[in-house]
C-alpha cells in the first residue's frame, strides 16, 4: 500500500509497485510517454557521457575509509560524521535535489524504511548541494525525519569522487526548467551535480556497502542498505 501511495503522489502510474526501482522505472516510463524524444535522447547521452567518464571508478567504495565531514542541516545546525559514527554506523545518501522527482520518490522511500534502519542500528543521512532553505523546503515537502544536510559547492561529494559535469546539451536543457544556481547558490554553478550514491559506513569509518550509478534514474534499495546496516551487528 505504501508503495503506491508513493507512486501517486510522485504522480506515477505505479500501482502495483513493489519496491523502490519499480516506483523509479514507473516514473522513467511515464516522462518517456509523455516527454520530448529528443530530450530524452540528450538525457540518455548525458547518463552515457557521465558512465564514460570514468567517475565510477575514482569514487569512495567498499573498503575505503569515508571523508570526513561536517555541515549543516536544514535548521542550520553542524553536522559532523566523525561524531555521528560514535553513536553507531551511517548511511549517507545523496540526492540531487527537490527539483528530481526520481530524488523525492526516492528520499520517501527511504523515510518509509526510517524503523528499520534505526532497528539495525545506523543513522539515515542526506546530502544534497541544494542551499539549506530549500533543504529545508525538501525535507518537508517529502516529511523527513532524518537529518539532509547541505553539502555546499558540493565539497564534500568532490572529497568523495561523485562530484561530476553535466553535458553542455544536458546544462542548456536544464536551464529551460529550472535554473540550478537558484537550488543550490552561484557559486556551485549549473552544471555540476553529485551521483545518486549511498553508503553505509561502520563506526571506524569504513565504507563497507556501496551503491554507485551513472544514471540518475537507479537508486539504491532501501531493503538492501538495511540488510548491510545489519550484517554490522553481527
């Protein structure tokens, strides 16, 4: 049931949707129902050039010690990981911004598995470069009860190697709905994000499960990250 209460209010057509990656490829075919074919193909040449880029292979991953890191979040408090790993492992998740419906079909997904990772013992947290009042306007939007932190000019995601360009074709095309700069300050620039990645990282600091994708429409499952969460404890 939860599954397709998500879907309708991400405006999918979803209904029978059972996990996460259902609810995305439901959405991914309805904007290619509805959307311009030859978006979509600059879209699709945008994740291709992002995959070639080699940005998979330089990132943070399994076995590597996690930057640390300290931000704010949406009520401008600090944040810091180091001090969040002495309360138990983190799952750091990063979304692009309010502005992706794949990114809040996504964060409300994980606020759903909110109980279970708090019962196999890590700390759900969000990064985005958006700019804290629209953090702010994210977490709310999409009733959010753990911590979205503001990773501002997107340092953090570059110390993990997530940070990439956008296409010139995919920037311009942006430009024609949303303006990036507005999201996430002038400084950041429009054209760069950061992947969609997540990561579970043990109290040494040690990322010991990774999720990394070129493409923004594949996220990693909130089952799954549980189910990492809670071989920690064992």
């Amino acid at each position: 049931m939860k599954a397709i209460i998500t879907c309708l209010l991400a405006g999918t057509s979803c209904l029978f949707a059972q996990t996460l990656q259902d609810q995305l490829d439901a959405r991914s075919a309805e904007a290619a129902k509805n959307g311009n074919p030859e978006v979509r193909k600059e879209f699709a040449k945008g994740i291709e050039a992002v995959a070639e880029s080699g940005i998979l292979d330089k990132a943070v991953d399994v076995g590597d010690k996690a930057p640390d890191f300290t931000l704010k979040n949406a009520k401008g408090d600090a944040v810091t990981l180091s001090h969040l790993l002495k309360e138990g492992p983190v799952v750091l998740t990063w979304y692009r911004g309010g502005w992706c419906p794949y990114c809040n079909i996504a964060l409300v997904a994980m606020q759903e598995k909110l109980p279970e990772f708090k019962k196999a013992g890590a700390q759900l947290v969000a990064l985005s470069p958006e700019l804290p009042d629209k953090t702010l306007s994210t977490a709310e939007k999409n009733k959010l009860e753990f911590e979205v932190l503001t990773d501002l000019n997107h340092k953090v995601a570059k110390e993990y190697g997530i940070a990439f360009e956008l296409t010139p074709k995919v920037r311009e095309l942006y430009k024609q709905f949303f303006d990036l700069t507005e999201f996430n300050g002038a400084d950041a620039g429009d054209g760069t994000l950061p992947l969609a990645a997540t990561y579970v990282i043990d109290t040494d600091g040690t990322v010991r499960w990774a999720f990394l994708d070129a493409d923004y429409r594949k996220r990693a499952e909130p089952d799954d990250i549980v189910a990492a969460a809670r071989k920690l404890q064992e």
